[in-house]
C-alpha cells in the first residue's frame, strides 16, 4: 500500500517519494531493501538493489590479513584477463540432476589460446613447486612463455618443453640457477630437448643470460650435503682458484664444484664420497674424478690459508 501510494504521490511526478512530504529526503535501507521518509518514517519502496560494489569483507574479525573476497586477481597475460568463472567438478548429490548429469557446466567462452596458455602456466607452476622456486621466478617464467607463444617462433615444440625452458632461463635470470638435470627431474621432457629449446628461444627473444659460475651452486650442494661452513668456504676457494689457474679447462661449473667439494670435504672431517656428492650435484662419478684429477697436482695452491686439514694434502685421495 505503501508503494502504491508513493507512485500515486504529486501529479506528473516519474519519482518515488512521500505522499504527505514529497520534497523530503528518502532514506535507502540496503539491508532490508526499503526507502523510508526521513520526516514520517513511512516506507515508500521496497526491494531496492544494491548497486554497490559486491564485495565481503572480513577485516573485524580477529586476523592479521583484510580478507576481502573480490574475486580471483585479474591476469594480464590472458586476452579477457582471466575474468571468468570455472566450476569444478561436483563432488555431492547436490550438483547432479535424476539422470546423473552435472546441473553447472562451464562456458566455452576462453578462446584456445587463452586455454593453452593457462594450461602451460599451471604446468609452470606445479614444477616450480617441486623445487620451492619463489614466486617472482614463476611470473618471469609465464611472461617468456607468453613472449615465445605471441610469437609462434617455436611451432612445432611441445609446450612441456617450452615451459621447462623457460623456466631454466628464468632461474638463471633472476641468480638462482639450476642444472638441466634438475630441471629434467621435475618435468616430462629430456635433458637434450630442453637444451635445444633453450637455445631456440634465448634466439628467438634476441635475449641472453648470464654465464652460470661454481658459486652459483656451491651453497646449495653443500647445504643439501650438510656440510659445515668451513668445507664450503674451502670448495668456493678451491674452484675459484683452478678456475683463475686455468687448470679445468672445457670443464663446466657443475662438475668444477663437485670435484672442489669432493677435494675440501676429503681434507676435513666430514668426508664425502663421490657418489653422494654426484646424487646432489647431479654428476656421474666418472666426471667428478676427471676434474679432481686436474687440480689435484697443485692442490697446495688452491686450499685458503685459514683451512684446518684433518687430512693432509699429501694424504688426499689419488684417484
């Protein structure tokens, strides 16, 4: 009756308002959806909608994070900015009909592109975490993945591939690289199609990284070997050392360092074996014992002069 009244209201008036007080403000009540008149309290409509921003906040409560729900965080590289809806599979009654189909499906409104590229970027990201890469290397790793496929250079590459490649190419970007080996590990591509690929888009993006060195991994295989500081300090300078000598040449950094390792923890107390230094550093044995044969003549020359020997060097083992 309210209503009614409202829209009978002042001749030629299009507006909601009072019948007794037609110039008087009107009071909206999102909550239970009215408009009263601020002079007489009478309420002039019902069901208003709330235009506002449709959000829930649960900033009160007893927590440390604003919790407002808004949504999933827009992804600028989509073409629609992943502004869309995924509903997952039913797991109760309540999402079936009689017959047994699904009552909600999902809308075929991503394009094939969009669909690859969130396909590739979940396979990026479940790899970087097998390792516990961070998350700026997971964002550098979807952006050159986004950079390769705009440029459809690679036609013809699985986008497994694509992705691991990537991935090694951000790592060494942003100093925390990792070997070819670690990253075949985590991933359903080989080593050499990486290592093709790898070469194809640094190309393709006119892009380069910088030369990977023995330091870059020698506190993760010691840490990964527990070895105490004194042993890393003396394997960083023992492969330093025959680096600058010239006594490993052609030889890579990860080999270099497991065979500096194997040297530093031979001449302390904590001793490790070929094979154990090989599982971390991901090198055959064979190819620890080719490069600590190079250094082992002037191992005199290659220990800091602050090391403790438990073994001497005369007594190192001569493989």
């Amino acid at each position: 009756m309210a209503a009614a009244a409202a829209r009978r209201g002042p001749p030629g008036a299009n507006r909601v308002c009072c019948p007794e007080h037609p110039d008087a403000h009107l009071i909206e009540d999102y909550r239970a959806g009215d408009q009263i008149c601020s002079e007489c309290g009478l309420v002039v409509g019902d069901r208003v909608v709330d235009v506002g921003t449709e959000w829930r906040t649960f900033s009160n409560e007893k927590s440390d994070k604003d919790r407002s729900r808004v949504g999933a965080a827009e992804n600028p590289l989509l073409s629609g900015g992943d502004l869309s809806t995924m509903i997952s599979r039913p797991s109760g009654s309540a999402g079936f009909n009689d017959d047994g189909s699904a009552k909600y499906h999902n809308r075929r409104s991503m394009s094939s592109s969009d669909r690859a590229l969130v396909n590739a970027f979940r396979e990026i990201t479940g790899m970087a975490d097998r390792i516990n890469l961070p998350r700026n290397i997971v964002d550098r790793t979807q952006m050159l993945f986004k950079q390769v496929n705009d440029q459809k250079s690679l036609k013809g590459r699985s986008n497994d591939a694509i992705s691991a490649a990537c991935l090694y190419i951000a790592c060494r970007q942003e100093g925390v690289p990792r070997t070819f080996k670690e990253i075949c590990a985590i991933s359903r591509v080989s080593k050499k199609e990486i290592g093709r690929v790898f070469k194809l888009i640094l190309k393709a993006l006119e892009t380069s990284v910088e030369l990977i060195t023995t330091g870059d991994f020698m506190s993760r295989f010691c840490s990964n070997l527990n070895l105490p500081s004194q042993v890393q300090r003396a394997a960083t300078h023992i492969a330093r050392k025959a680096v600058e000598l010239d006594l490993v040449p052609g030889r890579s950094p990860i080999s270099v360092a497991a065979a500096a390792i194997y040297m530093a923890s031979q001449a302390s107390e904590e001793k490790r074996t070929q094979k154990e230094i090989g599982d971390i550093a991901g090198v055959a044995d064979v190819t620890i014992r080719q490069s600590y044969r190079l250094i082992y003549p002037r191992a005199h020359e290659l220990f800091p002069s602050d090391f403790t020997f438990h073994t001497p060097i005369d007594q190192l083992p001569q493989l």
